[in-house]
C-alpha cells in the first residue's frame, strides 16, 4: 500500500504540475471550450497555472518524503476535493460546463477518498512493530 500511495502521489503531482505548465504558458487558451476571454481572464488563467504548478510540486514533494507525511497528503487530498466542491457549486449555478470539465469534477471527488484512505500507509509500513521483540530492545526500561 505504502508504494501504490507513493505512485499516485508522484502521478497526481506530475499531472498538476503539467497542467499548471500548459495554463501558466497558454493562459486562456489552455481552457477547453473558451475563446477569447480578455486579458484580465488571460491573466487570471496564467496566474492560477502558476498556483497549480505549486500544487503538483507540493504533490512530488510528499511523496519524496520518507516516510511520505500523512498530514501532507489529507490536506493536499482536502484541497483537491475543495476544488471538486467548487466545480459542484458552479454547476449549481450555471448549469453544466464542457464535457471535460465534468470529467475533471468526478476525478476530483473520486480521488481525494482514495488518497485519504492510503494517507497513512507509508508511516504505517516504516513505523517499528511495537510488539514486535526484533525491533525493541530487551534491555529497555519503561518510561516513568
């Protein structure tokens, strides 16, 4: 488990990091279904690529960790799923977007689950086995 959690931390991570790129260089038109938005949303698009980019290296940078901090992966896993509940929101609102953008939705409240439930496999396999004797001493004194 502890491996699966370091791969799809590392995937998650490249694939932000990657769309953060193409939306940091091509702005709105990295955007399927718009057109032209202007340049105050063009420079919104950039600046939120930039931001997105940030997160996937956030992603590769847990993973990299040893053991992969559980604490990291729920928050970045709690901010993929703030992002899906905005999309909900949005289609609240203003009605369904460009099929893409529904696939990205259902990714988005899918995988923060999954990434939830493998949080703490990495601390769990490298932790010592408390009753294991192997691992503790047998000239260890209990704490006062």
């Amino acid at each position: 488990m502890a491996r699966l959690l370091k791969w799809l931390l590392l995937i998650m991570g490249a694939v932000c990091a990657a769309i953060g790129v193409l939306h940091l260089a091509l702005g709105i038109d990295s955007v399927p279904g718009e057109g032209s938005a202007g340049a105050t949303v063009d420079s919104r698009e950039r600046y939120y690529g930039a931001i997105f980019l940030g997160y996937g290296l956030a992603w590769i940078w847990a993973a990299r960790q040893s053991p992969i901090p559980a604490r990291a992966v729920r928050r970045l896993a709690g901010i993929c799923l703030l992002g899906g509940l905005g999309r909900i929101l949005s289609i609240a609102i203003h009605g369904w977007p460009q099929w893409f953008q529904v696939v990205l939705t259902a990714t988005e409240l899918a995988l923060p689950p999954l990434f939830l439930l493998l949080a703490t496999a990495d601390e769990r396999a490298t932790a010592p086995a408390r009753d294991d004797p192997a691992t503790t001493p047998s000239d260890a004194q209990p704490l006062p």
